[in-house]
C-alpha cells in the first residue's frame, strides 16, 4: 500500500488522524491525505483544508456520492470541527490503476479576504490580504 505526506512536511496531529482512520476503516491500496491549508486564508500551520485521495476494494459497486459519504462518515467527527473543506476522490483499485494521478485542489477563490477580521487573524496589513492598495476594491 501506498503513503505520502506533502513532500518535505511532517506530518501534523489531524492529519496524521484522518490518516489512521481511514486506513484502518477502508485497507486502502493506495491512500494520500494532504493538507491544502497553506493555499488558503489560514493562519500559518493551519489544518482545516484536505485533499484525500484514496483507492479501496471497499468502493466496488458504489456509486461516486456513496463512496463520497463513505468517507464523510468516517470523517464526521473532524468535519464537524476543525476541517472546513475536505476534497475525495475516491477510486477502486481497478480504476487507480488506469489513472493514478491524483487531481490537484481548485485555486482558492478568496472569500475570506472580504472578511474584516482575517487580517488579525493573519496578522497581516489589510493591504498584504487584498493584495491591493488600501481604501481599492480587492477581486
């Protein structure tokens, strides 16, 4: 079976979770949890945003929502907290041999740059978290 972690990154205390749960829960041949948080609005060493990618005899014959709640279950209690977006691709073991390529997570679009707090949160200058000048309507 194979692992990975982001190149190059430990992995952390939730991650290293959603990773336990699901192996033991699905005996993955192939299993990948990534921690996107970094492209988004976070605070530096954030885990709220993943990207699962998970091959698993257990998906044989399910269609793609159920495998999609599959996981969402096994998840329920990190998704009811601390993660604010977990992406799934779910795939048989037959169809991970076909394409093994793992699709990346879409850009982030931003929507909490347009909240008043997320530069405290950040600790950033307003301007640093529009990516514009002050008092100019960011996108």
């Amino acid at each position: 079976m194979h692992q990975s972690a982001k190149k190059g990154a430990a992995p952390r205390g939730l991650e290293s979770g959603i990773r336990a749960k699901l192996q033991a829960a699905l005996e993955p041949l192939h299993l990948e949890v990534i921690n996107d948080s970094h492209l988004h609005a976070v605070p530096r060493g954030s885990e709220t945003h993943f990207r699962v990618v998970v091959a698993s005899q257990r998906f044989e014959g399910l269609s793609l929502i159920h495998r999609h709640r599959l996981v969402n279950d096994l998840l329920q209690e990190e998704l009811a907290g601390p993660v604010h977006s977990l992406s799934i691709q779910a795939k048989t073991p037959q169809q991970w041999e076909k394409s093994s390529k793992a699709s990346q997570s879409p850009q982030c679009l931003g929507g909490a740059k347009h909240d008043p707090l997320v530069a405290d949160k950040l600790g950033k200058t307003r301007r640093q978290v529009h990516g514009g000048l002050e008092g100019q309507a960011g996108p």
